[in-house]
C-alpha cells in the first residue's frame, strides 16, 4: 500500500498539478484511510470498498471533524479511488457514490474602506528616514489590498513578474494558472520606494529574484507575512484581519463600486465563478446593516 501511496502523490503533483499543501493534505487523509482499512480486515489494497470507506469517515465525525474537513477526506477518497481504478489497482470505483458533506460557507471578515486605508497609512515610512523593513511591509499591504492576490502568490512574486510600465503583475496561482493583475497608483509608489531604498538595503547571495525580501535577504515566507499583516492591522487599530480578510477585502470593495462579477473572478484567479459570489452575499449583508441602521422602518 505504500507504492500505492507514493504514486498516488506523485500523480497529485505531477499530473493534476495540485499545489504541495493538497497533496499534503490528500496523502495524510489516505494514510489514514488505509489505516482504517487494514484495522477492518483489509490486507491487501483490492479489498477496499464502499463499506470501508463510509466506516472511516463516520469515525472522523465521531471524532469531531468539521464539516469542511470531512468535504475534504471524502474528496481525497473519491480522487484516490478514480486514480486507483484508472490504474488497475481496484477493480471498481467503489468511492465513486460517496457523498460529501456541504460545507457551511462562513461570510468572510471584510475591512470597511476606510480600516484597509488605515491600515495602508500606519505602515507610511517617514521620507527623512526610510526603514528597508517598513517599505517591505507597506508594499506587502498595498499588493494584498490593491490587487488581491493570495498570501502565496504576492510572497512568490519575482522582480521579473512586475510590469511598471502597465503597472500589472504576473501571478502564477493555483493548478499552475498565469494571470495578470492590476495595481494602483498607492502601489506603484511603495513599489518605487521599496525598489529603491529598500530591497537594496535587504539584498544578499540568495536574494535571486524574488521581488519581497525577508529581514535576512531570503525569499519572505508566507508565516512571516501573515504575522506581518495582523500586527499592521493591530497598529492601526482596525479589526483583526489576515492576508486573505484583504483579498476578502478587496474583492468586496470592487463589486461595491460597480466591478462586473467577471472581471472580479478573473483577477482573483478563481477557477468558478461559485467562488467569487460569496463576495456579493457580502455586499448584501452589508446593505441590510446599513438599512436596519438608517430606515426609520427598519
């Protein structure tokens, strides 16, 4: 079963091209799986069926998985299942009627216009005395806010991927996509400033490329950026956010002013349109406030 397991990861990677936190997650829930298929009797992996399958997710609710995570390891289970029959190692789909759980979508939390420019102000470096640390984080916030790119995206941008001139960035998102977003002025001056002042000032032997530099010169990591964003939104005194409460941000703010849905779900680089409407459930939240707040007959 071990084969099983590595072929079935490099299949993730190699031919789907899943990024490495999918095929993480897919293996671990098929170690598991198979865990609880040897524990019910099945030596050999031809034995796995529907039964088996069904028994390990009805435990992982027991155990108190959520909801996402059990649409997750059903999935795991159906991918691995299709692979495995494609392949010759089960005779049958068996996974193939499973059901997954729906999975609640929560409403993101979305920063007003006012709290994300805070936030963009707190981070301003004072022009007698620029900090190398503080353009980094002020271009960071700008990137995430202005183009709404995911946390791993902006953190894998190169200096290359950055068209001044159009003032676009090249993203490689999820499954290997390309795509080319926009940015704003505010950005193109902390780009300008960070460009100057402050990437030299960061540089080292490993630096390569990379367009966002950490305190040692190395690529900066998206740990470091998370923790980054939530202590500028600490300093600005807005409410707790993390790098994709700003993508949530800037996606809501877009369709407010009058973005078409499209357009949105293109520079998101979303797959599926099903998931950029969540932001106008958003938006509609927000105008029910509003009513209840200001209508004399709400």
């Amino acid at each position: 079963m071990r084969e099983a397991v590595d072929d079935f990861a490099d299949h993730l990677s190699r031919v789907r091209n899943r990024s490495v936190h999918t095929v993480r997650a897919y293996v671990t829930d098929l170690v598991s799986l198979l865990d609880h298929a040897v524990r019910m009797g099945c030596a050999e992996l031809p034995e796995l069926d529907l039964a088996v399958v069904r028994s390990w997710l009805a435990k992982q609710r027991t155990m108190g998985a959520a909801r996402t995570t059990m649409a997750r390891r059903a999935a795991a289970a159906r991918t691995f299942s299709a692979w495995a029959h494609r392949t010759g190692l089960l005779a049958d789909d068996v996974a193939a009627p499973l059901a997954s759980p729906r999975a609640r979508r929560e409403l993101p939390t979305v920063l007003r216009a006012d709290q994300a420019a805070a936030m963009m102000e707190a981070a301003r470096p004072a022009d007698e005395w620029p900090d190398a640390v503080l353009l980094r984080d002020r271009l960071l916030l700008e990137l995430l806010y202005g183009t709404g790119v995911r946390i791993s995206e902006a953190c894998g941008l190169d200096v290359t991927d950055v068209d001044q001139a159009r003032r676009v960035v090249r993203v490689l998102g999820k499954g290997g996509r390309e795509r080319s977003v926009p940015y704003g002025v505010p950005a193109q001056r902390a780009l300008d400033a960070w460009l100057r002042d402050g990437r030299p000032a960061l540089l080292a032997p490993g630096s390569g490329r990379a367009l966002l530099l950490g305190a040692r010169g190395g690529r900066l990591n998206p740990t470091t950026a998370r923790r980054i964003v939530s202590g500028w939104a600490g300093a600005a005194g807005v409410p707790r956010v993390t790098p994709h409460g700003l993508r949530h941000s800037a996606a809501t703010h877009l369709l407010e002013g009058g973005a078409d849905l499209r357009a949105v779900q293109e520079l998101l680089g979303h797959s599926s349109l099903a998931s950029t409407q969540i932001y106008t459930h958003v938006s509609v939240e927000r105008l029910r406030a509003a009513y209840r707040q200001a209508h004399p007959r709400a």
